[in-house]
C-alpha cells in the first residue's frame, strides 16, 4: 500500500492528512496552528513541523502542498526575505492596486493582458505598493515566491531552481491564463525592474524531492486544491460563502473579459476555473442577524416562516458596495415595505434570498459566457443553513450539492502528490466526497420568479449595472 501527503498551510494554521494512494481514505492526520507572527514564513515551517509531529509520516511517498492564494514573499539576491510576507487578504494595497488599472490604460488593458484586473490581493498590487510605500525594500527584490512555492521550495532544502503551478501563477496578476506564459513587463510596470519569477510547471509534474528523497509534487493554491479535493469536474461550480462570495467553474479555455468582471484562474488538472466574486455574502445574513436580534442560524429559522418573495420584499445585498455589477460606491437597499411584509420573519427571508441572488447574477456572467453548470457545490459558513440549501436549487435553477464538512483542500493536495508518484493522464479517480444534493424540483418556477422580482428591483434601482 503507497501513502501520500496532502498539506495545508493557511492564514492560521497548517493541517497533514495521510491517504491510501488507492481508495484516497484518510489514514492519519496532523493539526498545529500557526505561531503569532502569521506573516513570518519561517512560522509557517514551525507550524509545519509540529503538524507532522502529531502523526507518524515516516511510510510517505510524496506530499503536495497547497497554499495560502495571493501572498507574496519577496526575496534577495542570497534568496533571503527582505521583509515580512504579504499576505494575500492584506487590504493596505488597494490604492495600488488603483494606480495600476490605470497605468496600463484601465480595466479593459489588464483583463486583456493578463485575464484579470489587479485588487489588493494580486502580488503585482503587492509590488506596487513595496515600491511606493518601501523603496528601499523594492530595490533588493530579486525574485519572488508565493506561500505555497516557498514551502515547495523549503521542502526541497532551497534548490537552485523554484517553481509554481498554473493555479497559483493565475493568481497573480503578472501571467496569462489563456496565453500560459508571464508578462515580465507588468512586473517592471509594478515594481520598477525586472526580476526572476518560479517556473510554472504542469499539474502532474514533481517539483523534485527533499533531501531524503520524498517526491514533491508542484503543489498549488488552496481554492485549487479543493476543488481537487471535491473531484470537480467539467459542468461543476463552487458557490464559497464567505463574508464576500465567489462564484467559480470548471471550464475548458480561459475566458478574456472587458470588463473585468471575471478573474481568468488555472486550475489544478490542466483546465481553466474562471470565477466572478462578489463583496456581499454572508455579511448580509450577519447583518440580518444584527437588526434582528438574532444569529445567521436565526435567519435561517426565520425565514423557514416566510414563503418565496418574502411578501414583496427585496434586498439589494450591497452592504459593501459591490464587484459584481461593479458598483464600488453603491449601498444596499430594501424595496417593498407593505404593512404585511414588515415582519421578522419577510426581512430574514428577504436576506436569504438577496445574497442568493446577488451571487446568481455572479453565475449568470459566466452562463452569458458559455459556462455550463449542472452542479453548484456550496461552501462556507451559511452552506449548512436550511433556508439556503433549500432556496438555492430554484434560484439558480441547477442541482445544488452540500458536501460533508471534511479537509477537501488538504485531500485535493493529497491528491496531487498521489496523480505525481503514480503518472497518467488525469488525477487518481478517488471516491466522491459524501454529499447532500438538492434538486430545483416543483419549486423552479417560483424560484425563478423571486429571481425576476429581484432583477426588476435591481434594474430600476442601477439601471444597466450589467452593461459592458
């Protein structure tokens, strides 16, 4: 029987699981969070070191890595860290981020170039702002790692040659999905000069061994490897309720688009996972749950009572502005106020359904694009919620699937490690995740009309939000 690894190493913690090369079935599995430095990477090694000693590890074959998206290690001549990392949630990099759409000529010139428009968690954002805000770090940057290359690269005892993978490279905003190649000059663009970049390997590819000789795979970013976890495939979508939400698919070529609305990502397996996000998830039910005196699983209670269309009711979910209609200065807004409506249990369901709504019109973009979707897995915090499992399927009209709660981010790294050790064409046919599944059923046409009333809602109120 051949073993592997799948690690974790998050923003707070790191996670090993250990799974049969075969069957995928967990065998052991290691935990430690992070100590309090979070952005020093040499933290995420201690954090390492101890995940693995809570677990016998000795019979591993190959580990994969999967990593924290969006962070940025940036390092010097002697491959040392000229500061602590950026991490990728860090928000201080929107300004630059600003400055950058527009030092290439707008939205429409980066979504061309690269497929997507910098925000503050792109590492080209990072590199601006290093280079506006600490010159005299910027100017000893010799190349740059993200949080699952430079663990890759630890792993390998610092070899002359670093890597990366299609996923994480997309991530970015200095390499092309469509085109498969970086664009050294937007670096220049964001940094001030040109510097080494890791080489982007295939997804089945090592990225080598440690000096003990266990096989490293090429490792990838977190939302990539969950979706290897999960077993994505082609007519499979992820809806991640977050405070802010994102709408993601598996698809076979990288979507260019104008507005920038959708983020042109790799995925795991050689394909593409085009994604659309929205600022307005769960925050909306959290906000619910404020006024209401209550918690998100209140909602869901209340809003059980109400019935589709909450009366009339509608909620523009636009708490934090919005990405998608891009509508950063906007507030959100509730239509509809009858006597009737004017009920605890309408304003719930109201919230209910203007997040789900908001994240269908996220899906929608990428139906208007070609993207088939039969399935749309449900992740997060609110994914477990009655009110939502349950509105979801008619709302945006396909098969809803609920995964069982497990580790699908360390398992897809696992994976990864199992499909470098063994070869072929595709990944490990590993067994389906276990799953509640959720069909639109009788409920479809009052789902899709709760849909209408809302876009009514939102036309009159941002008459032609959607408009390229």
């Amino acid at each position: 029987m051949g073993i592997v690894a799948g690690l974790e190493s998050s923003a707070e913690f790191t996670r090993i699981i250990v799974c049969d090369v075969d069957s995928g079935a967990v065998v052991k599995h290691g935990y430690a969070e992070h100590p309090a430095d979070r952005d020093d990477p040499q933290s995420w090694l201690l954090s390492m070191g101890r995940a693995a000693s809570s677990g016998q590890f000795s019979e591993v074959e190959a580990i994969g890595v999967a990593g924290q998206q969006q962070g940025l290690i940036a390092l010097d001549s002697g491959g040392n860290p000229v500061r602590a990392a950026l991490l990728g949630n860090d928000r201080r990099m929107q300004p630059a981020a600003a400055d950058l759409v527009d030092a290439l000529g707008g939205r429409h010139a980066w979504a061309e170039a690269v497929g997507s428009v910098p925000e503050a968690g792109h590492p080209v954002s990072k590199l601006r702002w290093l280079a506006r805000n600490e010159p005299q770090n910027a100017a000893r940057v010799a190349e740059v790692l993200q949080p699952h290359d430079w663990l890759v690269w630890q792993l390998m005892d610092r070899p002359s040659r670093r890597t990366t993978d299609r996923g994480e490279a997309s991530a970015t905003g200095y390499w092309s999905a469509a085109l498969e190649n970086y664009r050294p000059d937007l670096v220049e663009l964001a940094l001030g000069h040109r510097i080494a970049l890791p080489e982007v390997i295939g997804p089945a590819e090592p990225a080598g061994r440690t000096p003990e000789g266990l096989l490293i795979s090429a490792g990838t970013g977190d939302t990539m490897a969950a979706a290897l976890g999960l077993g994505l495939g082609m007519g499979d979508a992820v809806l991640s309720l977050g405070a802010s939400g994102s709408v993601c698919a598996v698809h076979h070529e990288a979507l260019s688009d104008p507005t920038g609305i959708i983020t042109s990502y790799a995925d795991g397996t050689g394909l593409h996972m085009p994604a659309v996000r929205t600022l307005n998830a769960t925050r909306v039910l959290r906000g619910a749950a404020e006024l209401l005196g209550t918690d998100i699983k209140g909602v869901s209670d209340l809003a059980q009572r109400s019935s589709p269309g909450a009366y009339g009711l509608v909620l523009l979910p636009y708490l934090a502005g919005e990405h998608t209609p891009h509508l950063p200065h906007t507030a959100g807004s509730l239509h509809g106020l009858r006597l009737e409506s004017m009920r605890p249990e309408h304003l719930a369901r109201a919230a209910v359904e203007g997040m789900l709504c908001g994240l269908a019109d996220a899906l929608d973009v990428l139906r208007n694009r070609g993207v088939q979707v039969r399935r749309l897995f449900l992740l997060g915090p609110a994914a477990g919620l009655p009110a939502v499992y349950m509105a979801a399927p008619a709302l945006f009209g396909t098969q809803v699937v609920v995964p069982r709660p497990a580790d699908y981010t360390a398992i897809g790294a696992a994976r990864q490690a199992a499909w470098a050790l063994r070869g072929g064409a595709q990944p490990p046919q590993w067994p389906a995740p276990e799953c509640e599944v959720f069909d639109p059923g009788e409920d479809l046409a009052a789902g899709q009309a709760v849909r209408q009333q809302y876009m009514a809602v939102r036309e009159e109120t941002h008459p032609g939000a959607f408009d390229a």
